[in-house]
C-alpha cells in the first residue's frame, strides 16, 4: 500500500514538470510564429511595391488579411476578386433589423460589404427571439439597430455599421437612402413598402423586397436595371384587413429567415455586380410543402405613377406623401385599437376583476379564435369564436340562463354578458353584433386580456 | 377543361384552407373558349366560400392578389383576356407584407 502511494507522488511530480516544459515549449512556438508573421508580411509589402502587376493578389486592393478572410469568395470562378472588390466597395441599407433584416445583416456583414446601414426605431422582446436571430438575450429592451449592429461588428470589425435608431419617414427617408447603392426592404407593413419603393424610385436605387407570413415567403428585387418597381405591381393598395400581421397570424422564424437569407444573397449579387437578380420574377416560397417557385411578372409599367414615363414623383413630392393615409394603415407597427362601442357598452379589466370578486352572476364569452384559446384563457371563460359567434347565440342563452339558476336569482334579474378577447377589438365587434341579436346588455372588456394582464393579473401570459 | 387552381399568401382561407383545387370548368354556351374572365366568376361562385370581396373587385381580383397563368404574370397574357387551355394552372397570390 505505501509503496503505491510513494510511485503515484513520483509520477504526479513527473507530470507536472512534462506539463511545464510543455507549456514553456508552446510559448516558444507562439513567439517564433509571431516572428515569422511579421516577416511574410513585410515581405508581402515588398513584393507589392516590386511586383505591382503581378498576379499574387497584390494589385487588387486586398490586404492579407482580406484574402483570407474572403478566401472561400475568391476561390469561386464566378465571383472572385473582382466580385469581391465591388462588394467591399460597397454599402447596403437594412431597413428593419426583425425576423427578415436579423440573417440579411449577419450575412451582409460577414461578407464584406463596406457599409452597412441599418434602421429600426424598435427595441428587443422576448417574443422577437423565437425569429430574430440577430438579437439575444442580453439585448432584450435595449434598441434592436444597437443590438444588431454589435452583432454585426462582433462578426466582422472591418465592415463599417451605421446605426440609424429612427423610424423610417418621408422626411429621413431621401437623407438615409441616398447614402447607399442598394436597399433591403425588411420591413413588416404596406405603408412603409409603398415608402421604400418610392424612395428608391426617386434616387435611382435597386430594391431587395422580401416578405414572410405564417409559413409562406415572397422574394423579388424592384426597380433595377429597367425592371418593374413595387407600384408597377400594386398600383392600388390592398384593402387594410387584407394586410395580416405575423403579431395576429403568427409566423415560422425560420420562413423569414430564408427569405431573409435570400434577400442578403440578392443584395450580394446586385452589389458584386455578378449573376442575374431576381429583377422582374418573384421567388414564392411555401415552407409547408416545401415548395419554392420562381414567377416570372411584368416588366415596368409606362402608367406606374413612380416610375412610369409620366410619372410625376419627385423628391418634393415624396416627402408630401402620405403613406399612412394611401394605404389607410399607419405607419407604425403598433396594434390597431378600434373604438366601436360607447363608454357604458364597455367595462375596464380592474372593474371586471371587482364583479368577480363580488360574485355577480354572470357569463363571460371570449371571442378569440380556438387556437388563441388554446394558449391560454381565463378559467371561467368559454370560447365562441367571432366568427362562429352569430350561429351560436343559443349556447349564450343556455349559459345565462343556468348562471341565473346557479345562482339563485329571481325572475326579475338576469346574468350579466361579457365579451373578451386578445386585444379588446373583436370584442367590440362581438358586442355589437350581440346588441344587434337581442343581447343589449353585453359589455366588452376595454383591453382584453392584455389590459387583464397589465392592470389585474400580472402573472397572466400575454402572447 | 382540367385546370389546376392554386391559393396563396392568405387566399386560401378564403376557400377552407385548401391550397390546390384540381378543378373541371367549360366554357359558357356558345362560348368556344374560357377567358380568365370566366373563370374568375366561376372561381367566385364555385370555390371562393367566405368573404368574396377579399377575392375581387368589380370584375377582376382586388388590389394586391398577383395572378399567374402558367407560372407567368397574367399582365403578359392579356389580363382578363387570357385565353386558359386544358391543364393550365392559375395561382391566385396576395402580396405579403410581414416580415
Ligand atoms: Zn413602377
């Protein structure tokens, strides 16, 4: 037994010495390593100077570091040096750092584009995670363009980031737009679309639009090289409860994800000046069957009112427009709060709170839609969906009616009708219509379970 | 005529959430041909189920949905005009705007 334990304190000591002369030898690696850097680097310098026309990859502006940096660019035939060069001559604007601008920006940065911009005026959530690579944690309440543009620099310190923490207007629009060669359209609503492509019609600059909703994408790229802009398509806007919301509909992170993926790669083409940009064709991509289609669209439109051949669309003009009043949807990608109902057809979450508490016999609907329900509801709630709402009225009745026998009260009085919902929208709808079918005493709850979640019940998940 | 219909970037639901409808349409009597014309009436009465006025305006399709015949925007096949041939597909697209 001692002798084992005196030969396993002899080798410990050996192992430690090997791992100090181990340590010592590497030290002595890294130092020569470093020696001889700084030697094939003034080497390199020389041979610069002496071999100007050479084809070492000296005369074509890259410096070592960049050659291999972008070396897997440069092997590419088709893309090179040259297509290299253009790309780190030149500078992207990212309007939107959300689910679409998070992978356009990581790409464009690591690239090497030399400029990049990005606008946002939003902070981080919780609930932009699930998308939004570009963000983290740590980021969560801070400026998403702070947020992104640390990313983006952690990524590649050499490509210079803008950060423009305002929201995209008419009246910054033309000073932003103009400092750039090309666009990214990243943004999550039809009048900033309508904006942006006016923009860039205005200063004769290409246009990467891309889209993405539920599980559904769409790619093209505007107003480049004589192709069609996004009023050549759409010259009326669509009707405003045609434009869903991924906040309302949901969407998969990683659908944004490849068309913001393709967006970078679009921009990278137009950018580098290599390959054909998808100018005049539409890339559809329909994640759940795995489908992607590329269609081909029409070519510009000589009536198009921005760039048609009477077009009258000037920078004057432009900052005139009002792009929330022609698209009837504002500009900010704030909730629509819609005020349907007078102040007595409607009751705040805290005074509904107090009935509960009180025990007032009554029956509360909630007129989300059963796939809302399913992530979370109040428990004495039940669920008729709006839009099943008119072919459900006796289910109503029958609830009054058992919650006045419950609770014992005489003929005379009646169960009160209460009507919630996310947001305290369709519960105004659900009460008119309700007032409408003989239900003139249902109240809607100002706010819904949002307003419940703030004012009464914090612990209340909101989505 | 066998045609093959498809909805997207939201339309679908305007007909039960079905995407592609394999669908068999004649031309009208006395009609030799089906113009998009007429199939969008018929699309209109025959598939569309809720809400036809997220589908169309006045006699074409509202702002914002993108129709392609074959793949190809119908402004290059004559609109309303276009003249569909058996086993044609007409994709029927809203414009998306999230992101
Ligand atoms: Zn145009």
């Amino acid at each position: 037994m001692e002798s084992n334990g005196v030969e396993a304190s002899r080798i410990r000591q050996e192992i430690d010495s090997l791992n100090a002369n181990k340590r010592n030898i590497e030290q002595q690696i890294s130092a020569l390593e470093a020696q001889l850097h700084q030697l094939e680097v003034n080497s390199n310098a020389v041979c610069t100077s002496s071999f100007s026309n050479g084809d070492l990859g000296s005369s074509n502006g890259l410096s070592p570091d960049m050659i291999y940096r972008y070396s897997r660019h440069l092997l590419l035939p088709s893309f090179g040096v040259q297509g290299q060069a253009n790309l780190l001559k030149s500078s992207v604007l990212v309007i939107g750092a959300g689910g679409l601008g998070s992978p356009a920006l990581l790409y464009l940065a690591a690239c090497g584009v030399g400029r990049i911009g990005i606008v946002d005026h939003d902070v981080v959530e919780l609930n932009n995670l699930q998308r939004q690579i570009i963000h983290t944690e740590a980021y969560i309440g801070k400026s998403k363009v702070e947020s992104a543009a640390a990313a983006c620099r952690s990524i590649n310190s050499s490509t210079q980031i803008v950060e423009h923490k305002e929201a995209f207007r008419t009246s910054n629009a033309l000073e932003i737009v103009s400092k750039y060669d090309v666009v990214v359209d990243a943004t999550d609503n039809a009048p900033s679309r309508y904006m942006i492509n006016d923009c860039c019609v205005v200063l004769g600059k290409p246009l990467i639009s891309g889209a993405a909703l539920g599980l559904e994408g769409q790619l093209t790229v505007y107003n480049y090289n004589g192709g069609p802009c996004y009023r050549c398509l759409f010259p009326t806007p669509p009707p405003t409860n045609a434009c869903q919301r991924c906040a309302d509909s949901g969407v998969l992170g990683v659908v944004p994800g490849v068309i913001g993926c393709l967006q970078a790669l679009e921009a990278i083409k137009v950018a580098s000046l290599v390959g054909e940009p998808l100018s005049g064709r539409m890339l559809l991509l329909d994640a759940l069957s795995g489908r992607i289609r590329n269609v081909k669209l029409r070519g510009r439109s000589l009536q198009c009112e921005a760039c048609g051949d009477h077009a009258v669309l000037t920078r004057q003009t432009f900052s005139d427009f009002d792009y929330a009043k022609f698209t009837q949807t504002p500009l900010s990608t704030g909730p629509l709060t819609l005020n349907l109902l007078t102040p007595d057809d409607r009751i705040s979450s805290t005074e509904y709170s107090k009935k509960v508490a009180e025990g007032e016999a009554h029956v509360l609907v909630d007129v989300r839609p059963a796939h809302h329900y399913k992530i979370v509801s109040l428990p004495n709630s039940r669920n008729i969906p709006l839009s099943t709402l008119e072919g459900r009225l006796s289910e109503i009745s029958a609830a009054l009616e058992e919650e006045a026998k419950r609770r014992t009260l005489d003929g005379g009085s009646s169960a009160s009708l209460f009507v919630i919902c996310r947001r305290g929208n369709d519960s105004q709808r659900a009460v008119q219509l309700l007032h409408t079918l003989g239900f003139t005493s249902a109240k809607d709850i100002i706010g819904g379970l949002e307003s419940w979640s703030h004012n009464v019940d914090p612990k209340f998940p909101t989505y | 005529m066998q045609l093959t219909l498809e909805f997207g970037g939201g339309l679908e639901l305007l007909c039960d959430s079905v995407k592609i409808h394999n669908i068999n349409v004649d031309p009208q009597d006395g009609e030799k041909q089906l113009t998009m014309k007429n199939l969008l009436s018929w699309v209109c009465t025959n598939v569309i189920k809720e809400r036809p006025e997220m589908f169309m305006k006045g006699d074409s399709v509202r702002p914002g949905v993108l129709v392609l015949v074959n793949d190809t925007d119908w402004e290059l096949s004559g609109q309303l005009e276009t003249v569909l041939e058996e086993k044609d597909n007409v994709v029927f697209i809203s414009t998306l705007h999230g992101g």
